[in-house]
C-alpha cells in the first residue's frame, strides 16, 4: 500500500505535505478576490466552448470518455436553468433579495465540497464539481491512483482561459491516491462540508465510515440501474438508434445505460418483431460507431456465460460473431445476469403491472418512448417504486439536476433567512 499523495492540479511545483495543501485550499473561501456567480456561469461556458474547439486534438480516451455530454453541461443555457429550478431567485446568490412579507432570502456556498470519483466513468466528477464551483464552493476531488487522470487536463484549460478562470480552477485541488490511504482519505473527509460520493456500494460504506465534521452533508451518488419501456407501434424510427446509443455509450458501465428493455406488445407481433429487427441493426452500427474498452478475459467468459444462461431459461439470442454486443429476448428477465459490455434483455410486456413487478430497490432511470395517456400513467406508478428519472431515448445519459432524486443546488448551497427592519 502506498502513502503516497500526489497532487495533480494545481501544476505549480507545491510539494508540500496534503494536510497543508488542504489547508490552502479552505482558505480560498475567505479571498476578497472570489468570483460573482454571473463570472462563474460565463467561465464553464467559456470552458466548454474552449474544448470544442479542440476536440479534435485531445486525447482519445478523454473525448471517449463523455466530454460531449460534459461540454453540453456546461453551457450557460444549461447550468442557468438547472439553477433556476432550484433558486427561487437567482440573485439571492449574490446578495440578500426579498421575500414575500417581511423576509430577505440569501443563497451562500455551503464550503468545501469533497468529491470521491468513481473509476468506472472518470468525467461524471466533473457534474458534481461544476454545480459546486458554479455556487461557489471550494473544491477537493480524489481519483484513484489506479486510474486515467481525465480531470487534470480540464482544469488547466479553465485556468489557461483567463485571469478570471485561472481563479476558478485554483479553486480546485485534485489528488491522487490508493483507495488503502486511510490518512489521506481521513484528511480529505475532516475538512469537509460536504463529501460527494461515486460509486459502487463497498465504496460509499467505506467513505461514511471516514471521520467528519458533525455539520457535514453526505451525497451518495451509488450503485444504480437504470431499464427502458417503449411502445414500438409509436411513430417517429430515430427513436431506436438513440435508445441503441443510451446502452452503447460507457459500455454500460453507467447507471443511466439501460439494462433491460420492455417492450409492449408479444413476440409475433408485426411492430414488436419489427423492433427486435431494428434494434439490432441499430446496436450493432452503433457498437461499430463507439469504440468498446478492451475487455478482459473475465468480462468475455461473463459474456459467454450470460448468453448461456439466457438459452438455459428458453429464451433466444441475437448477437454478433463475437462478444461485441448481445441481445437477450425472453419472457421475463433472467435475474443472474450481468448486462454489462452492451448486453441487453429485450422483454414483451402487455401491462404497465408487469414491468413495475421488475424494477428493482436501486433504480435510477427509465427511458420511455410511451404515448402521453400511458406515460402518465407509467410513470406516476414508477416514479413511486423508486425511479429517479424518465428520459427520452437519446438523454439516457444526460446528467441532470435532480440527479438520483437529489436537487444538487439546494445541497451544496447554505441559505439564510433575513427579518427586514421595519421603516423608520
């Protein structure tokens, strides 16, 4: 187990010990020189428009990474609106606004915002740090030392924009350090205000269980799900690609990427046969489209086994040559399956009771192509069980606020409650 801490943002030579660099980092909060939420919502945006510009000539593994869904984050039409359902008024962020009565309302940062990423899906750190530094806080961000620094190279080109984004992202210390560091680990989370968790289950147990501050909040971004219901005799064909690349996209690695496909309808059935038909053109172009990670001997042997098992309960197996991508028709799914590295289970259903008997305890999204009547009613019943959210094919893995059921601003932000002095 190595002790080691190495700090990989901000890249100015500091080999100070962490404790220290922490320290440094908290008392940014206190700067006379701190940026109004107006020049804060302009930089991410500016951000976003920077690395567009050079897509083309960043690494590979970041712009495969989901930067397309991060640049689109960013922009200002974006974070204003994911605020401003939030927010009340959004000027509260800058200065006490009143209330109806006698009351003024101000909205301040809630402090030092500690994010745990996960190594799965590096970029989805960044959501949670954008909103943070959008409000204000100051931030610390942990990345396994197991895994590729994706995080680096966007914070240096915020602070390569300008002077005023050079003072955003020295807002931001980023680390580097093994997930055994308990010292590092206990430094990060002491200072906190609120720690963000990503990740699996044994991952987020193991971060509640670090000492903090009494007052400091817990957002636990976990180990979720996600299934999609679609009605197929609905018009409009581009639906089915965009579901395709919601599983494609992360190699569903992401808790957004569908899992489970229910499809209405029964097998025989000119449009849902139609479907199956369409959908596994669409996953195999889109699979040829977005490269999949090299996968290792385990995932492959997963694979070969979740195909088996598929044709062991009576079911079918549509796939490719080799174990680029797999779809699972049956009855009913089979609940030993892994549905990972593009493997989907494609299930006919003929009420909305059936599919709600099959959404598990750790939900996050339901992509739903569905007329309004049934979408009114699915989604009230399913939103009940858990679910979080209901996309439309194509925005499965759009990161929105709430995310997981959490409204993100009213959490990493501190809001004071003012008695307007009656009038001489």
């Amino acid at each position: 187990m190595s002790e080691e801490v190495e700090v990989s943002f901000p890249t100015d030579g500091d080999h100070r010990p962490f404790g220290q660099r922490l320290q440094d980092i908290s008392e940014r909060l206190s700067r006379k020189d701190r940026l109004s939420y107006n020049q804060r919502l302009v930089l991410l945006n500016d951000l976003s428009d920077s690395l567009l510009a050079k897509r083309s000539q960043l690494p590979t593994n970041l712009a495969n990474a989901g930067l397309g869904f991060l640049l689109a984050f960013l922009r200002t039409s974006n974070l204003s609106e994911i605020v401003k359902r939030q927010v009340p008024n959004p000027l509260a962020l800058e200065h006490f606004v009143p209330l109806d009565g006698r009351k003024s309302l101000r909205i301040l940062p809630k402090g030092i915002v500690c994010h745990w990423i996960a190594g799965n899906v590096p970029l989805l750190g960044m959501f949670s740090w954008a909103i943070s530094a959008l409000l204000g806080n100051v931030n610390v961000i942990r990345i396994s030392s197991k895994q590729n620094d994706l995080v680096s190279p966007l914070l240096c080109e915020l602070s390569n924009l300008s002077t005023d984004g050079r003072l955003l992202a020295e807002e931001t210390l980023l680390a580097c350090f093994d997930r055994n560091n308990r010292s590092a680990h206990e430094q990060m989370s002491r200072i906190a205000d609120v720690r963000i968790a990503w990740g699996g289950h044994e991952a987020i147990e193991a971060i509640k269980t670090l000492p903090c501050q009494w007052k400091c909040e817990d957002i636990a971004l976990g180990p979720r799900v996600s299934l999609a219901v679609i009605d197929p005799q609905l018009p409009n064909e581009k639906y089915i690609s965009r579901l395709a690349t919601d599983a494609v996209f992360f190699d569903q690695q992401a808790c957004s990427s569908p899992q489970i496909v229910f499809v209405k309808g029964c097998f025989g059935d000119p449009a849902l046969d139609a479907f199956v038909e369409q959908f596994a053109s669409a996953f195999d172009q889109q699979s040829a489209v977005y490269p999949r990670h090299r996968i290792d001997f385990g995932e492959t042997y997963q694979i070969q086994l979740d195909r088996a098992r598929v044709l062991l309960e009576g079911g079918r197996v549509l796939r490719d040559a080799q174990t680029r991508w797999t779809i699972a028709l049956g009855d009913r799914p089979v609940p030993r399956v892994h549905c990972a590295n593009r493997f989907i289970q494609l299930i006919p259903f003929e009420s909305f009771e059936f599919v709600c008997e099959h959404i598990p305890d750790n939900v996050q999204t339901v992509i739903t192509h569905l007329s309004k009547n049934d979408s009114e009613q699915f989604t009230e019943n399913a939103s009940r069980l858990g679910v979080c959210r209901f996309p439309a094919p194509g925005e499965g893995n759009h990161f929105e606020v709430p995310w997981d059921g959490i409204p993100l601003v009213s959490r990493l932000t501190r809001w004071v409650l003012r008695t307007n002095p009656q009038l001489d």
